[in-house]
C-alpha cells in the first residue's frame, strides 16, 4: 500500500534515483541508450523541475513519480521493482483531471507496457510516438 503527495524540494535525491533507473529502462525498450544521463547532469532537468510532480511513496521510499505542465505528461516513472502493482495507473489518475485538452505525451513506439497503460486511461495513438488524450 502506498500514498501520493506534491513533491518536496527534500524528495530530491530519492526522485533522482527513480528518474536515472526508470529512464535507462524506458532508452533500452526505446534502443536509444546513448542519450542517457542521469537527472543531476541531464539537460531537462529544469524543465521536469518547472513541471507539477507527485510522488508515490511506500514506507517513506520514493518509488514512482508523475510530472506534468498545463496539457503535456512529461514523465511518468516507477521503479523497476514495484512495476506492475498498479502505482502508474493511480499516479495517471491523480494528474489526468489537471490536464488541459487535448493533451498528450510522448512515448516510444517500441514502449508497449506504457501504451497499454495510457491506452487505459483513455489515450489514443496519433503517430508511433505521440499519444492524445481528448
């Protein structure tokens, strides 16, 4: 069982951790490991930062985040080992009412566990790597 908050400046460190591991797992569904870099050096980094983010949270442990700005879903991450139970969808379903329409996101075309998850909540495919939600 876990719960959601807004993230806090003191949440940086476990969020970083989620990001570097869920983003090297999403390049290599995606064959585009080259472009990895970790949160601290990346260079979106201020712009996931100007972005609204909840966390997921178990035990005090960051475990998943969600990251969004007016009618784009930026990031949606959770750690490998607590994939599958659920905590995407609820963080997606936490973040989809604040949404401006349409809205979307970017996914890539080989990520089939994440558009079965935006497929879920409603998204629908308007190229091999672009989702919309109306």
């Amino acid at each position: 069982f876990y719960n959601q908050r807004k993230y806090k400046n003191i949440d940086y460190v476990q969020l970083c951790k989620v990001h570097d591991q869920a983003r090297m797992q999403e390049l290599i569904v995606g064959n585009a490991v080259d472009l990895y870099a970790p949160l601290e050096v990346a260079v979106y980094k201020e712009e996931l930062f100007s972005e609204t983010i909840y966390v997921a949270v178990i035990d005090s442990k960051i475990v998943g985040f969600v990251a969004f700005r007016e009618n784009e879903l930026g990031y949606i991450y959770v750690l490998n080992e607590f994939q599958g139970r659920g905590i995407g969808g609820k963080l997606l379903d936490t973040v989809i009412p604040c949404l401006e329409r349409p809205a979307f996101l970017e996914v890539f075309s080989t990520n089939i566990k994440a558009k079965r998850l935006y497929r879920s909540r409603g998204f629908v495919e308007e190229t091999k790597e672009k989702m919309i939600l109306h």
